[in-house]
C-alpha cells in the first residue's frame, strides 16, 4: 500500500482547483439543460424527437421507463449542438466525411443526397413491368383529363447525381451504373405519347453554357438560379402545350453573392458544422410577372409533387387561378392560391373527380431519386376515380385478401393496428388488398 | 447503466461524487452502496431482490462458517456457499443453452422441441458472482477474516465501478479498502482517476466504437461473399474493437475506483504485444486469469502434477473460462482454442517464441485475431466459415472504408503496439499509475481530460443524430 504523499499547500489547492474545473465540465451539460444559460444555434435537418418518458411504477418496473429517459436525457443535454457540431466538423474538416444521415461528399466539398446518388446508379431501379404500368394508366388519365379539358404534364425535375455524375465521389464513379428509373421513364413517358417535360436533358445542356451552377455545392435542390430558368421554361411549355394566355415573366433585382440563400446550403446545414463549405458564387434574383392583361386569364392548376415543387410554389399567384393547390407528395394539401388551407387537407380524402373538376392545368412534378414511386400514386387514385372497379376486379381483390390473411406477419401488425385504432381486422386485410391490386391494376 | 451514457456521464456521475465528497468518511460507503444500488437497478430492477437475497444468504453462511472451528462444518458452509452461487450462474446463465443443446440432440432423434420460458439474464452475474466466490473461498481459506458488517460486504459486491464488467476484484484485494481508504483519498488520486476514466472513455468511443462499426458490417456478411483481406480486415478490427472496448471499461472503472479511493487491479496490460500465448494470458483480463488460477487451476493440481494431467487441466480450465464468457459452442471453441495454445507453448512453443524474440509478437497476435473470429461470430459454423475465408486466399481489392475508419485503426495499432517499446511500456505505466503529481503534470493531465471528455462526449451525442434533410411523408 503506498504511503500518502503530501504536497505543498498552495500546489494542493491548485490541484483541488482543477479538480473542481473538471467536475464542473461534467456538471455544466446538466445546468444548461435546465436553465439555457448560453443560447445556442439549434441543428438543422429533421429526426424525430424522443418524447419525455411516463413515469410509473409499472413503467418502471417493466424497464420500459430507464431506456426512454436515457434516450430522452441524451437529446436535452446543454451544449448537445456545440458537442454534434464539433464531431461533425472534426469528420468533415480531418476525413472530408459528412455525417448526415445518407449525404455523401464529392469532389471539391460537392453535396449529394445518398437516395439519389444510388438511384442514378440505378440501385433502386424497380423494374421495366411496373415502369410500363405505371405509364400506360399515366397516359390513360391524360387523355381522360384531357377529354374534361384539363391538361395534364409530367416534370422530371434533374437529380443532382445524373447532372454532376462526375463529381461524386471515386466508389459512387467507379461502381456499376446499371439502368435507372430516369432512365426508364423518360424513354417510355416519352414514346408512350405522354405530356413530358424532363428538366433533367435540360439540366445537363444548361450545365455546360448557363452562366451560374445549376446546382449549389452544399444543396441538394436545384440552384435558385436555375430554378428560375427552370420555371420560366416549364410555364412557356404550359403555355404552349395548353395554348393558354398568361402573363410573362421577367427578372429584376439581380445579385451575385457567395452566401447561399435558401435551399442553396440546405445539405451544407444539414452537415451541422461550426462553419459550413464555401458556397459557389451563385446569381440571385427576382421573378416578376407582368400585369393581367386584355385578354389573359390565370389558368386553373393542380401542382403535385416533391421538394423540388416547392421551388415553383411562390411564382404560382401570379400566374394562376386562385383555386389553385398545391398537393405535397400526393399526400397533403400544403398550398392554396387563395392562401389558406382547406378545411381537409389529406389528398386521400379528397374526392379526386370533384378536385380535378375544372382544373385547368395538372402539374405532376417528381425529381429522378422519387420516381422509385413514380408520382406517388397520384395517376393510380385518379385511374380508379374515372374506372371503378369491375366484378372481375373485386374478384381479383377477394383473392389477394386470402392470400394476405395467410402471412404471420402482416395478421399480427395488422391486428395490433386493428386494436389500435379500432378498426376491424378485414377491413384492414380489405385496404391491403386493394392497394397491392391498385399497384398492378 | 453505461458509463457512456448521458445519465451517467452529467448527471449519476456528478451528482454522486458531490455526495460522496461532502460526507463525512463514516458516511461514504452509504453513499457508495446506495449509488451502486441505484446503478444496479436502473438496468436490473427485476433481479435486484433475488440478487441481494444471494447475497445475505452468502453472507450468513460464511459468518457461520467462521464460527465454527471444526474443519468439516466449514467445508459444508464452503460447498452450500459454492453451490448457491455457481448454481445461480448456471440457471440463470446456461439454462438456456443446456436446454437448447437436449433440445436439438431431442429433434435429432424424431422427439418434439422442447419449449421453455427463456430464462433471462441478470446483469453483470459472471462477475459478481465470482467476487462472491473469492470472498467464501479466501475466507476458507483463513486469508481474509470475514467482514463484520452486511453493508461492507455488500459494497464490494455491489460497488458500482467495477460490478457490471470487472475487473474482477478478489476479496483480499480490496478488504482493507472497504474500512479504511484514508491512504488514497488524496487530490492526486482523484485527479489520476478522472484522467483514467477519460482515457477509458476515449478508448471505447473513439476507438472500440469506430471500429466495431466496421467490424460489424464485415461480420453480418455471408461469410461465403468475404474475399480474403476482407475477412482478415474485419478480424482485426474486432481485435482492436474488443481490446479497446474492454481495456476502456476497465480503465473506466479503475479511474472510478481511484477518485473513491479504491485501489482496483490492472486488469489489462498490453496483450497485443505478447510473445506466447501464455504471456498473453498474463496481459489480458488480467484480474479473470488470476481469478482461474487461484480458484480453479490451482486447486484441480496446478503446475505440481504429472504433465499429462496438467495439459488436460489448462484445457479443462480455458475451456470454462471460454464458457464463462459466453453460453455458447463459439465461446467454448474459443477457450478450447486457447488452451490448445497455452499447451502448446508448454510442449514447444514458447521455446520457438524465446527464439524468435519480438518477432514473436506477429504470430502471438495472428493466434488471438483468429481466435476472436470464433469470439465475434454468432454460431460455431458462422465462426468456421468465416476463419475459413481467411484463409481462402485471394488478393481481391478491399471496397471503399472512410479515412476515419483506416485512421482509427492505425492509431489503434500504434497505441496497442507501441508498448512493445521498453520505454514506451515504462512511460505509460509512469503516467497510469502515478500517485503524486507535480503541478504542470497536473495541468496536462487536467486538459488532457477535459479534451478527452469533450471529444468523447461530442462522439457520443453525434451518434445518435441523423438527421434527414427534410420530412418525407
């Protein structure tokens, strides 16, 4: 056993000094989390936070409540920002590594969304038979739109790794690229006579003579300069292909700055790091839209789409209708040209004969990585809406629910959701039938 | 709990070493038994009763068995003793597995499966279970006179540093400490611990844990799709990953004990750079091989019986050691594995190795990474078929791994190599085990901590944040 050793009083003290310090570094997380003593920058991008924890004695005892608080603690703790930062910003500025969830880094510090990268080397190719499908009913429901009036357009909007396939990084470029969706669609909406407009063959014509990047190095949406190029270019096709009458656009307040402005930096933040990439120097201006005039009216439009439709969204007022909406991956009524939103905004409750009614225009807009789901079942509601099904259909459907009510699996989620929203256990088996009928309808 | 873990690190940490500081002396094993309580409840409430009924239980009979002097008595409370705690171990540790094995020979034999309610398992039972061992066996023995009060006893069994994974520490080790630990509760000594439990954690975030990513990955492949190198590669990451994991929870607990005034045994001293198998043994979880020989290899004969005998008792004690690791074919195979080893070098080996001087460090650390292979794969023949690709040949191309990844392993390499330097070796033992610190040492060591802290903890909280760009439906 060694013997005490004595130090020095003043050196004594010092030592319990930093002793302290040290505690203190260990107490500070806690005293933040409850207090916000310094305020921080909060990160950015979107995960689903860990609820606060039901405490009980049950919960407790059944271990449920000792895990969730952990989780719960882990993401309150103070300074947990700085501490992300700092491991995301020693990754990136050490090993050229992101740590986002699916971002990867290319050649000079250029951001791509990992979906898209794999889906433009065709890993998430879903296959020529639903492709085909998925067409032939696309079609279908342009020209039944087109017999009401309605014109109907597919946008592919340009993936950031078909049109800087050359910058992602060395084990994307050198592994094997086989046939992508893009690939696919746009060679059959194209031969099946369908209203296409692919930005993508635009993109990577523009690429080589546009005077700014039509794609930010830390964004994974198009640059907003070239989202304006792209706009200007999908309402002269609208107009041409609808032969409508609305107003031109025209550009003002043009800047050219190396700060990235909206979505230009949306990857870069989503890095979360103390100091993001150099943006390139981009071209920011405004659209404007010349007045109504003698003879012009605002057209009618349903937009759907992803992300990249967003990017369209705050040019429609000015060239359409009031009753224009936009639908948000098919899923939810996220814009209104009447500003507002409707009372109901969930698209797949919407009666879709009576929304389509007297639309003028129907802009189906997807980016290349999406189109794994094509247009999000959009062309499929819309089939079934004009065709009900037949007695052969239903027949079809009887059968799928037998063959689904012989998987364990699918019974036992299914009963829990059953119990869970008290829904009975066929109806449920019924839904599911129907939508993998819909699938290959 | 684990000591990586935000509860632990800012709030059971800090809290408990404020408490256990303010407290008068009489009052710091209260205050270490209820933390240790609490520890242990917070991941193990369901066994918390039964484990401290084991526990008076063991207590009463050893108090029983010091009392009376008649030799027979004590060997009765000695085997009830024994029987309790290895009989816990083993139902609650391989029933399973006993069950699993009757129940495939059963279906072998065109018998029906057998079914039972899988018996789960208490945390950290291998280890305290074994503490409570040497605490019946060393007072048998007359080495240690028993504790006169429950709650001490308890607090060693209990203490939360080093009760989930070691180091295991034998009762005669510590007994003094648990009355009195006046000689080490010195500024020096707490500054020291804080610096090992931030090397510990560093080891296991920003080493095991990078590399156990990794290794991970290589490891769920279908061994059938591994080239060679691949195989080899995933090999030795887990071989860093488990030392550096391992060693970094010891380091943890020691450096815990330290700034209580404990003083822990090493349980880990470089064992990468051993030049036999033996020697690695003598390295590597120091504190379970001393345990082994004590308790199991020197009462079966030790070294003093005839060599055939011997062989089979170093086989028959490392392939319990395998089993105690794990309740499974691959462990025992491991430890089976081990002992093939360690009677090898008996018979030639560790002549070849005194020949081949440092160079025999290579082959000793190609033995333990194939040896890890049987460690790391879930099932026997996954582990076959894996060591098999290994040495499949080949020379296929590795795919892509992050710089991160080839960093960490490199810095691991070095780290768990370097030692292999006589200086190197001399100087990290001067640093671990100091128990006076001059000033500017003490301020190095408090900034190294404080960065290793930061870093650790920024590594922690990062990963469990993946953000998406955006909200997809």
């Amino acid at each position: 056993m060694a013997a005490r050793v004595s130090t020095p009083g003043a050196q004594k003290w010092s030592k319990r000094l930093l002793f302290a310090l040290l505690l203190a570094l260990l107490l500070l997380p806690a005293i933040q989390a409850k207090f916000q003593l310094v305020e921080l920058m909060p990160l950015s991008g979107y995960s689903e936070a860990a609820p606060e924890p039901d405490f009980s004695p049950e919960t407790v005892f059944d271990n449920s409540y000792q895990p969730a608080l952990d989780k719960y603690l882990e993401e309150q703790i103070g300074f947990r920002p700085w501490m992300i930062r700092l491991r995301n910003q020693l990754a990136y500025s050490v090993f050229k590594l992101d740590r986002a969830n699916n971002t990867v880094l290319g050649i000079d510090d250029m951001m791509f969304d990992g979906r898209a990268a794999d889906s433009y080397l065709g890993r998430d190719f879903v296959g020529e038979a639903e492709i085909d499908r998925n067409v032939r009913r696309f079609k279908d429901v342009q020209d039944t739109l087109a017999s009401h009036g309605t014109l109907l357009v597919f946008v592919i909007a340009p993936g950031k790794s078909d049109i800087y396939s050359d910058m992602m990084p060395a084990d994307y470029r050198n592994a094997p690229h086989t046939r992508s969706n893009y690939t696919a669609y746009a060679e059959k909406l194209a031969a099946a006579n369908v209203n296409l407009l692919d930005m993508s063959a635009l993109f990577r014509h523009w690429r080589d003579t546009s005077a700014y990047p039509v794609f930010p190095r830390g964004g994974i949406h198009w640059s907003l300069w070239a989202r304006d190029l792209a706009v200007d270019t999908l309402f002269d096709y609208v107009r041409q292909r609808g032969h409508f009458n609305f107003p031109d656009c025209y550009v003002t307040n043009r800047e050219v700055s190396n700060i990235p402005r909206d979505t230009d930096d949306d990857l870069a933040k989503v890095l979360n790091l103390f100091k993001e990439p150099e943006a390139f120097r981009m071209s920011y201006q405004k659209l404007e839209f010349t007045p109504l005039q003698p003879g012009q009216r605002k057209p009618n439009l349903l937009l759907v789409g992803d992300s990249f439709a967003w990017g369209i969204v705050a040019y429609l007022s000015s060239v359409f209708s009031p009753e224009s909406h936009f639908w948000y991956y098919n899923t939810e009524v996220q814009w209104s040209g009447a500003g507002g939103l409707p009372e109901q905004k969930q698209v797949n409750q919407l009666d879709k004969r009576v929304e389509l009614k007297g639309r003028d225009v129907v802009l189906v807009l997807y980016t290349e990585p999406n189109l794994t789901a094509f247009d999000n079942y959009f062309s499929a509601s819309v089939y079934k809406a004009y065709h009900p099904y037949t007695a052969a259909d239903n027949l079809r459907i009887q059968g799928i629910k037998q063959q689904l009510m012989q998987d364990t699996a699918l019974t036992s989620r299914l009963q829990e959701r059953a119990y869970h929203d008290n829904i009975p256990l066929t109806t449920l088996f019924e839904w599911e039938a129907i939508g993998a009928f819909d699938k290959i309808r | 709990m684990v000591f990586s873990s935000t509860l632990f690190l800012f709030y059971f940490l800090p809290s408990f070493l404020l408490l256990y500081y303010a407290v008068p002396a009489r009052l710091k094993n209260a205050v270490a038994l209820l933390a240790s309580l609490g520890f242990y409840a917070w991941g193990g409430l369901h066994f918390l009763g039964l484990f401290l009924a084991s526990v008076v239980v063991n207590f009463v009979l050893i108090r029983y068995m010091d009392a009376t002097s008649q030799r027979s008595r004590k060997r009765v409370f000695l085997l009830l003793s024994i029987v309790l705690n290895v009989g816990m171990l083993f139902y609650f540790k391989y029933a399973n597995f006993f069950l699993d094995n009757a129940s495939a020979v059963r279906s072998y034999l065109g018998g029906p499966a057998l079914t039972w309610e899988k018996v789960v398992l208490p945390i950290g039972i291998s280890f305290f279970t074994f503490e409570k061992l040497t605490y019946t066996i060393d007072v048998y023995r007359g080495v240690n006179k028993p504790l006169k009060s429950f709650w001490d006893f308890l607090l060693y069994i209990m203490l939360f540093p080093k009760m989930i994974a070691g180091p295991i520490v034998r009762f005669h080790e510590i007994a003094g400490q648990l009355t009195d630990r006046s000689a080490f509760d010195t500024v020096d000594q707490k500054l020291a611990g804080l610096f090992r439990f931030g090397i510990g954690l560093a080891k296991k975030v920003l080493i095991a844990n990078v590399l156990g990513e990794q290794a991970d990955l290589i490891f769920k492949m279908n061994p059938a799709t591994l080239s060679a190198p691949l195989a080899w590669l995933g090999a030795v990451a887990y071989t860093f990953q488990i030392y550096f994991d391992f060693s970094g929870y010891s380091d943890m607990a020691i450096g815990l004990g330290r700034m209580m005034g404990f003083q822990f045994p090493e349980n880990f001293n470089n064992p990468y750079i051993s030049r036999s198998i033996t020697e690695f043994w003598q390295r590597w979880h120091i504190t379970l091989g001393r345990w082994m020989r004590d308790y199991l290899y020197i009462p079966l004969g030790g070294n003093r019986v005839k060599p055939s005998r011997l062989y089979v008792n170093l086989w028959t004690v490392f392939i319990l050691s395998g089993f105690w690791h794990g309740a499974a074919w691959n462990f025992i195979a491991w430890g089976a594995f081990h002992g093939l080893f360690l009677v090898l070098d008996r018979l030639f080996l560790l002549r070849l190795s005194r020949r081949l001087g440092s160079f025999s460090i290579v082959p000793t650390f190609l033995i333990t990474v194939v040896g890890w292979v049987l460690f790391r794969s879930e099932t026997l023949g996954g582990a076959l078929a894996y060591a098999g690709r290994m040495f499949a040949g080949g020379t296929s191309s590795l795919p892509y791994f992050t710089p991160e990844f080839w960093t960490t392993l490199t810095l691991a390499s070095g780290f768990a190599f370097l030692a292999a330097l006589p200086t190197v070796e001399r100087r990290a033992l001067r640093v671990l085990a100091a128990e006076h610190l001059t000033l500017p040492r003490a301020l190095a060591l408090s900034i190294t901590t404080a960065v290793l802290l930061i870093l650790s903890v920024s590594y922690v909280l990062s990963s469990s944040f993946n953000p998406f760009i955006y909200f997809r439906f």
